[in-house]
C-alpha cells in the first residue's frame, strides 16, 4: 500500500495519533481557522476542516482544506458529504483536491439538508459514504472514475470514514461500519464520546465481526459551562457524564475570568487525561480532538499522555 | 394508493374563474381520502357558490368515474359526459389531471387536489404514510418490506447513517422512526443480517428520471 500522507505514516507506523478538527463558517478571510490552525500545529498530525457541518452552507470545505495546508503546513482531512454533491461534483471535486495536494479525504453521508439554514434546498445523496468510499478508492487504485474513465494523473488519496460508537443497537453501526471497510476505509474517526467503557464494548464487538480499520476516538472538550450546557441538551444522541457537568457547573460561579478558565481546563484535563490514557490501552489508533475554538486544551492534554 | 390533498378553495376558483360551464369530475380508483362523486357534487357546490360570491353565475355539472388513469376508461365513461362543457375541475391525483388532458385537449383541465405521495392509510389514526417512491429497481427484497428510498430521509442504499438517535430519524426532529433501524431490526429478527450488510453499489439513476415510460413492458 502507497503511504501519501502524514496522517497514514503515523497510523501505519503504529503511532498513538491525535488529529483536531477546524469549522470554518460562513467567511470568506478564514481568517480564524489559519490561527486556529497555527495553534494546533505540532500537537496534532492532521485537521479535519468540516464540510456544511450541521447542514450550514459555509464555504467550501476543499478551498479551506488548500488554504489551511499551504498557509499554515498543517495537512487536512478533507471532509466531503454527499448531501450538496452528486457522483460527477464529487468526482470534480476530489480531482480538484488531488490537484491542491491534499492527501486526506474523509467521506460522509452528511447532516440531512433539513438540519441547516438552507433546510429548504434539495438533499441530493446521489451515493453515501459507503459508495463514496468505493469511488474514491477506485480513483486511487485504478486511476479510473466511477464508470471506468480514465483519470490523467496520479489519485493520491486516503480515505476516512466515520463511526458512531453511541448509535443504539450498536450491531447496526459495527455492520454499517464492516461495509464502509469493505468499501476500501482506510481509517474511521468516531463521533464525540465520553463513556469509555462504550469504547471498549465499540472495538470488542468490532473485533467479533473481524472489522479490521485503525480507529481514532472522537472526544469534545467543554470550553465553558455554556458550551457544555449547549452540548449536553442539543447533541442528540451523546450526554456528558453527570460527574464532568457538575464540576463545570460549579466551576461557573467563580467570579474571576482567568481563574475560572484555569478551572475549567484542570477540570477536562482531569477527565480527559485519564480517558486518554485508558484509550491508548485499548486498540485505538488514536483520538480525533474537536475542541474548535478551544485550542490552549491541546498541548497538556496531547502531552500528558505521550 | 396514490395519496392527495385538497387544494385550497382560493386557488382553486382562481383556477375556473374564466370559465362559463365547469365539469366536476371525481373519481373512483384510489378511495382514501375519497374524491368521488359525493366530493366531486360537494366541489361542484362549493365552486358555484365561490364564484356567485365573487359576481360570477356559472354552470357546474358534477360526476364521477371509476379510474381516471386509464385512459380506454376515461374516453368510455366521460366523454359521452363532456358535453359543453368549457373547463374541467378534476378531483383524481394528478395522473388524473394528465389522463383528461392528453384525451380532451380542446378543454383545459384543472387540479383540486395536490398529489402528495404514494402509501398505505391507517384509518384509525388517520395517518396516511409514504411506502414507494417508484425507483425502477425495487429493493423490498432486500430490506424486509421496508423501503429506503421512501422511508429513509436521504434515501440510503448503505444506512443508517450517522443520524439516528434511539431508533429515530434525525430528520424532522427525531419525530419518525429511522428506517435503517427498522431494517435492521427486522432482518436480525429473520437471520437475514447478510441482506443488511450488504455493499450497496450506486443506482443507475436513469431508472428514475423522468418522464419514463413502459412500452411493452420495456422501461423507456
Ligand atoms: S425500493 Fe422503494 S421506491 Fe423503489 S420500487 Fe421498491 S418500494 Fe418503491
Ligand atoms: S436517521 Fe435513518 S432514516 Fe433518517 S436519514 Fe439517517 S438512515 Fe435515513
């Protein structure tokens, strides 16, 4: 297997890898995800830069890929959906990313067009994230497009995926997942979790179906009381630890700024620290950090567990 | 059964307004919600009494007939009906609506109904419930009567995707059930978890972009 980028060297090498995520939004100066991206550089191998995340028409997310890597070197996971595009604009697409050396694409079915402040535009899903896989690992294997058409130039492309090890039955998502896998996934980055015991239950059940993929757990550190309150009742599907809010929500009355950030990071670390640290026993291949707009969590929290 | 909602009134007399002498016709295939000949006399009723309020006197007739998507039944049964008349409100879907006018195209040929989907009723709840969207290629083979075409909000070959919350669709605020679960669920419980794993390659869209057409049988 041809290795195109530092994120698969990493896994490849059998490294514990972090990467981090950027959202840029609905901008045209990106000019917050370059400095968000200056700051994560060093600590995390590669970013995820999101692509309509919660179905918002932001821009696009292979224009801020290029940009992020050629202004700051930070290399990008790419992420694509298949909500806006069908096969030929993913197809143009992906050439398009080939061309502006990125490395890393991550495919996604995508929020559902309903979700996001164009909920009145048409959801397309032409293919999903398993046939999007598929087509871009016959783009790099084959060197042909979807229908066999030869493509000039090299593909050099890893594909991602993603997983929910929170989705009930979790038997659906293992085999969803095994069928991504035989797609050609490359790697899988989870949704945010917080329960590690669920991690563990997640790679037992994928290791009973023999799903083999190098696998990064996604975690969310909590900024502030708001951010963790926001989190807490809107993300469908994930809670965080009634332990973690409450030790947030007293850290809110602490009336001095500085001190309640201090606070509030000596709280996630003494959560996260400890997961981290259970994480990389079990066959994780790493952890995917989505601390957008939080990036001083980083550094203690990637070097507390090298 | 081809499911369909009632125009409102306004757009409807918008619709006949110009007209001197209007056929109302209801139909009989498709029974629930019913657009019959009860429905088609109520319409033909409700429109003479719009329009008189609007400063209009006009001459509404009303029937019915049994299937206005075929058209051999169409010419048989409503022609010897047409008569005078100048405008025709039908109460069918809107299959209806192209079956009268491809056969009269003399007369324009209005819709009082708005065609929603293709589904099942559920008379108790009054629910009435997508079941097909006429792909071309139909899958229920594979997903246990369940369809993701219709039933998936994103239509997947390869679900449930990254949304579903308890079993529920992300869609619409978690209000229907995900499709994909269902599946799922439905193919563990006949041992048949081979048909849900399996790879799904992408569909050949042309199967369902229309206008299609069978010509003997052969999907044109
Ligand atoms: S798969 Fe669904 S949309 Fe296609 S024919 Fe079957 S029921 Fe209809
Ligand atoms: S939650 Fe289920 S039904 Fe809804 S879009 Fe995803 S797979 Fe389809």
């Amino acid at each position: 297997m041809r290795i195109f980028s530092n994120l698969m060297k990493e896994i490849k090498e059998g490294h514990f890898v972090f990467t981090g995520e950027l959202e840029p939004e609905k901008e045209t100066d990106l000019h917050n995800t370059i400095k968000a991206a200056e700051e994560l550089k060093g600590y995390v191998v590669a970013c995820n830069v999101t692509d309509n995340p919660n179905s918002m028409a932001y821009i696009s997310s292979l224009v801020a890929s290029y940009l992020i890597q050629e202004r700051t070197g930070m290399e990008a996971i790419y992420q694509l959906r298949c909500t806006d595009r069908n096969a030929a604009a993913l197809t143009s697409d992906l050439l398009g990313a080939c061309a502006l050396g990125i490395r890393n694409v991550l495919a996604l079915t995508g929020d559902h067009i309903g979700l996001g402040d164009y909920a009145k535009a048409k959801p397309v899903y032409d293919l999903d994230s398993a046939q999007l896989t598929y087509m871009i690992r016959k783009m790099v294997d084959e060197g042909v497009d979807l229908y066999g058409n030869k493509i000039h130039g090299d593909v050099r492309l890893h594909v991602g995926v993603a997983a929910n090890p929170n989705c009930e039955p979790l038997e659906a998502e293992i085999l969803k997942l095994a069928r991504k896998v035989e797609a050609g996934a490359e790697f899988a980055q989870t949704q945010v979790i917080y329960d590690i015991e669920r991690v563990k239950e997640f790679f037992e059940m994928m290791r009973s179906y023999g799903i083999k993929i190098p696998v990064l757990v996604g975690i969310f550190p909590l900024k502030s009381y708001g951010v963790a309150k926001f989190f807490d009742e809107h993300i469908a599907g994930v809670h965080v630890p009634e332990e973690l809010m409450e030790r947030i929500t007293k850290a809110k009355d602490e009336p001095d700024k500085q001190k309640r950030k201090e606070k509030i990071l000596e709280i996630n670390l003494d959560f996260f620290i400890p997961f981290l640290k259970e994480l990389k026993r079990t066959e994780a291949a790493g952890c995917h950090i989505m601390a957008v707009g939080y990036p001083e969590i980083i550094p203690p929290l990637t070097e507390a567990v090298k | 059964m081809i499911v369909t909602k009632e125009k409102p009134i306004d757009e409807i007399l918008e619709y006949v307004e110009p007209y001197g002498k209007i056929l109302v016709v209801g139909c009989e295939g498709c029974t629930h919600p019913p657009r019959g000949l009860r429905e088609a006399r109520n319409m033909a009723m409700t429109v003479s009494m719009g329009l008189k309020l609007r400063g209009k006197s006009v001459e509404v007739r009303s029937t019915s007939i049994a299937k206005q998507c075929d058209l051999y039944n169409c010419k048989v049964a409503l022609e010897p009906q047409i008569g005078d008349a100048e405008a025709i409100l039908t109460m069918a879907c809107s299959i209806g609506v192209g079956a009268l006018s491809t056969l009269f195209p003399d007369i324009p040929v209005f819709p009082a109904q708005n065609t929603v989907f293709m589904g099942v009723e559920d008379r108790e709840s009054d629910t009435f419930k997508e079941m097909c969207r006429a792909c071309g290629d139909c899958l229920l083979g594979e997903t246990f009567g369940i369809c993701p075409i219709a039933r998936c909000a994103k239509s997947l070959l390869n679900g449930p995707c990254g949304g579903p919350v308890d079993g529920m669709c992300e869609y619409k605020e978690y209000t229907n059930k995900c499709a994909w679960i269902e599946i799922y669920e439905r193919a563990k419980k006949f041992n048949r978890l081979d048909l849900f794993k399996k790879l799904r390659l992408p569909r050949d869209r042309r199967l369902e972009t229309p206008p299609r057409m069978l010509v003997g049988g052969e999907l044109k």
